[in-house]
C-alpha cells in the first residue's frame, strides 16, 4: 500500500490512539494496530517490525513519563556495598523493585523474542492463537474474580509471563501486554507500576526482536516505521498522566474487562470468525 499523506496522517494518529490505550492499560498496542494495518493493506512482514519500532520508541518515552510522574521508580543505581558483594557474580542488578521488574522483563523478555524470531516455529497457527487466547482470558478472569485479593508476589510466574509473552510479541508483534500487565498483577504488583514496567520492559523486548528482523535480512518498510513511531512517541505523557490520575481501583477492573475480551475476540476470531 502507497504511504500517501494522508495515509500517514491516518496511521500516525491510529498509533498515537493504540500507544496511549497500551501506556495507560498495558497492552493493546500490537494486538491493535496490526489487524488494523492489515485492513488497510500492508503486508504481515510490512507490519511486524514497524510496529515493534513503534512501540520501541513510545515504550520508552512512556515509561520515562510514567518515572516522572510517580507510578514507578526507575532507580538503576548499584545497591549497597554487602549486597554488591553478595550478588557480584551475577553482575549489575538495580536497587528499586520497579527497576529490578523491569530489568527482569526486558533480559527474559529477550530470550523469548529471539526465540520467536529465530527458531523455525512449528507450531500450527490454530495451536499458536488458541493457545494466547486462552491465557490472556484466564488472567482477565482471574484479574476480575479476585480484583479484591492481595496476591502474594512471585519472580517464578514473573519470569514466565515474560518469557511467553515476548515469545508472542515476537511472532505476531502483539499479545505482549495482556501477559504481562495481567500477570504482574495476579503475581502481587501493583496496578500502577504493572503498567508502567511493562511499558518499559516491552520497548526493550521490542529493540531485540526488530534487530532480530534485520539481522534475518527482512526488507524494513522505514516510512511505515517512521509514521507509527511518532504517533506512539506523543502518546506517553498522557498516557502516563492519566494512570496518574486514575484510582488503582477502577484502573484494576479496567485493566481485568479488557483482558478478558482480548482473550475473547482472540478465541472468537480463531474459531468463529
């Protein structure tokens, strides 16, 4: 499909509307913005690395607007000199429990992408979509059943939300959010810093699966690139504000309705539609 004006115009603005749903919510950029580009005519390989530049760029402007504004706190500095010493085998590990989420997201987050990006993936497309589907509607679902339960926090599921999820992000430039928002905060975070380290996080994830695409030799579409990229960049700060703003309450129950019906018109669209 040609780029013309106010083609770009149209994308731009799309990719401002979904970064803005993402940052705000944690997830709905991919899983948004690529069936939409799809309508509009581009091609899967057109759209997959332009959408992970995307959300490249908007990540990490949202997830620096999400430190300034407080919903998390990316303190990378070095611990202590007795815990530097007592974890110096294992090298740089941040101070703060968002940085140290988000350092964790983004390294297991990478192998998984590059997994994805990789390695010949056998698995049936019916499997690949039945199977994210099922997931992003369970943790919705869990997310609204026990929206009132302190979970207790745990690095294991941590660890393996980001792994699968990234793995998804880098087969189909989306499903990355829904996993991990969701499963930040079935696994004891916060509502606020769940969204803002995955924001973070998935700029990271994003990085190593689009050089993955240049690395394989894949022909970048730049222009499309460029157009989703600034959209996503002016989309942080008001995402970022409005996670300010909005009451940790009703941002969970918004956070579980709309992974539920992700996990939902994912089903619906592998078996109905």
């Amino acid at each position: 499909m040609e780029l013309t004006f106010i083609v770009i115009i149209g994308i731009a603005v799309t990719s401002f509307l979904c970064e803005y749903m993402d940052a705000s919510l944690g997830m709905g950029y991919g899983t948004t913005l690529t069936p939409l580009l799809l309508l509009a005519g581009f091609s899967p390989l057109q759209i997959v690395p332009a959408v992970l530049i995307g959300q490249m760029a908007g990540g990490i402007v949202g997830g620096i607007c999400h430190h300034k504004f407080g919903n998390i706190k990316l303190d990378f500095r070095r611990d202590e000199e007795l815990i530097k010493r007592k974890l110096r085998g294992l090298g740089y590990i941040p101070t703060s429990p968002d940085s140290k989420v988000v350092f964790f997201l983004a390294i297991f987050g990478i192998l998984g992408s590059l997994v994805a990006v990789f390695v010949a993936v056998n698995i049936p497309n019916l499997v690949l979509k039945t199977y994210i589907g099922v997931m992003v509607l369970a943790i919705g679902l869990m997310i609204l059943f026990r929206r009132n339960h302190e979970f207790t926090f745990s690095w294991i599921r941590l660890i393996v939300i980001g792994l699968i999820s990234s793995f998804n992000k880098g087969i189909s430039g989306g499903g990355y959010g829904p996993l991990v928002t969701g499963g930040q905060i079935i696994s004891g975070r916060d509502v606020r810093g769940s969204v803002g380290s995955t924001t973070m996080a998935e700029a990271f994830v994003c990085i190593v699966a689009f050089l993955g695409y240049l690395i394989v030799g894949e022909n970048i579409y730049w222009k499309l690139a460029a157009t989703t990229s600034i959209g996503s960049i002016l989309a942080g700060p008001f995402a970022s504000l409005t996670v300010k703003k909005m009451q940790t309450k009703r941002l969970k129950l918004i956070i579980g309705i709309l992974t539920t019906i992700l996990g939902t018109l994912t089903l619906a669209k592998t078996y109905v539609f």
